[in-house]
C-alpha cells in the first residue's frame, strides 16, 4: 500500500473512482434538487448559479442532481456487465483449456462465431426485440463480451495445467474441480482482473453511447448518455447541459483506466518498471 501512494496512477484513478462511487451511494444526500423535477421557469438557466450551481436542462432539472443521480446507472452497468462477463467467460475458459479435446474445439468455435458478430449491429438487433432498458443493455454487454475473459482464461489453462505443481494435485488423486478451481483458476486471474477493470471503463462508454441513440436506458432515470442526447440541440446556446455529462463520464473512465494501468503494472512483472 506504501507503494501504491507513491504511484500518481493508481492516487489519481482511486480517487476519481472513490468519488463516483461516493456519488452513487449517497445520492440522495448529495443531490441539490430532485433528479426529475421540472421547474420551466429555470429552464436553460445557467451553471454557477446559487439555485443550479451546473445549470439546468431544457425542462428545468437541475444538471447537478442529473450527474449524481446517473452515477449509479453508469456504475450498475459497468461493474454488473463485467461481472457477469467475466463469469460467463472464465468458466467456459476454464473448462475449455481444462478438459481440451472435442468440447474445446465446439467452445471456442462458438466464441469464434460469436466475435464475427459487431458489437453494436448485435446489441441494436436484440435491444429492437427485447426493448431498452437498463438490465437489457447489461444482459446484451454481458453476452457479447465473455469471450475475451474466455480465451485469456483457455491460455492460462492450456499453460498451467502442464506445470508440476498441477501435475502433483491431479497424481496425489485431487478431483478435477479442486484442480481447476483451487490450483488453475486463482493462478489465472490475474489478466482477468485487469481485463475487467479496463472493461468497466469501456462498458460506461457503451452504456453512453447507446443511450444517446435511445438504445439504452429508459429516458425517465437520470444517465449521463440520455443527458448527452438531450443536450446535443443545445450545445450553441447552452453548452453546459451536455458539457457537464460528458465531463463525467470522461472522469470517470479515465479513473478505471488509470487503476487498470496500476494493476496491469503491479499483477505483471513484465511491464513493471
């Protein structure tokens, strides 16, 4: 931990995300205004103001409030989406490089078929059928996003399983759950965890992005995307209802980035410095 305060990267990414999270958790405390309440009379009206200290949206909803509010709908999705990713993934991995033979080839045929599929065509196509919301923007990331976590983990595998002490558990009669999960798999995290870091970051961007093209989450709760496509009609005459949103989503990425560039040098030797 000593270290770790010593390194600007993983201060400045703990900060920027601590602050997010804080954001999200005590929302309702740190809110100025209610997130959706409309008051015309402050329509448009401008950032650094007693009343809206970033302004006001078209209808008279206090930004600030928006930006915290929305908080928590960036983070759901991109730690939830991830999550379910990465165990999707590192199971299938797992048992594919584990177990090898014919069941690996159909998986990782299957990842293969799965990768030939853009990623926006795909969440545009199951979105238009299911509908847009939050938990169906997770649902489509999770599913077109396991199979990085699943070829890293194949790697992994293929390479411990061959290493002695692997060799010893499986000679010494350990069943072959104990093997994969006890001496394969917390061998194996270590690219996973800053995969899933950086795909935090990656998946709030999504999550903007189809929100702004009203593919995401319901226009009713408050996210940083939907305030991004609210304002874009605006931007010559009041700049802030956009800039505001896109300031906040660009911090926080950049914070998972910076904490995934930490963990990335600290996890492998081969990059550290």
């Amino acid at each position: 931990m000593r270290r770790a305060l010593h390194d600007p990267s993983f201060v400045i990414g703990a900060v920027l995300i601590l602050g997010v999270v804080a954001c999200a958790v005590f929302a309702p405390a740190l809110a100025p205004h209610e997130p959706g309440l409309a008051t015309l009379r402050s329509r448009l009206a401008t950032p650094f103001s007693a009343t809206h200290v970033l302004g006001a949206d078209a209808i008279g909803r206090d930004i600030l409030s928006r930006i915290i509010f929305g908080a928590r709908v960036s983070l759901t999705v991109g730690v939830v989406s991830v999550a379910l990713a990465m165990l999707i993934g590192t199971l299938i991995g797992l048992v594919a490089g584990y177990f090898g033979g014919l069941l690996d080839t159909l998986l990782m045929r299957l990842a293969d078929i799965q990768l030939s599929f853009p990623f926006i065509l795909l969440a545009i196509t199951v979105i238009a059928v299911i509908g847009p919301g939050m938990w169906k923007v997770i649902f489509v990331m999770a599913l077109t996003q396991w199979v990085q976590y699943a070829r890293i983990v194949r790697g992994q595998t293929l390479s411990l399983k061959e290493r002695e002490f692997v060799q010893a558990a499986s000679g010494l009669g350990a069943s072959h759950a104990r093997v994969m999960f006890q001496h394969i798999l917390l061998n194996a995290l270590t690219p996973v965890t800053v995969l899933a870091t950086l795909g935090i970051a990656n998946n709030i961007l999504l999550e903007a992005g189809l929100t702004f093209l009203g593919l995401g989450v319901d226009p009713t709760i408050p996210s940083w995307g939907g305030m991004l496509a609210d304002g874009r009609n605006y931007i010559e005459r009041a700049w802030w209802v956009a800039t505001f949103p896109g300031l906040a989503i660009t911090v926080t990425v950049l914070g998972f980035n910076l904490l995934g560039d930490w963990l990335r040098d600290r996890l492998d030797p081969r990059t550290s410095t």
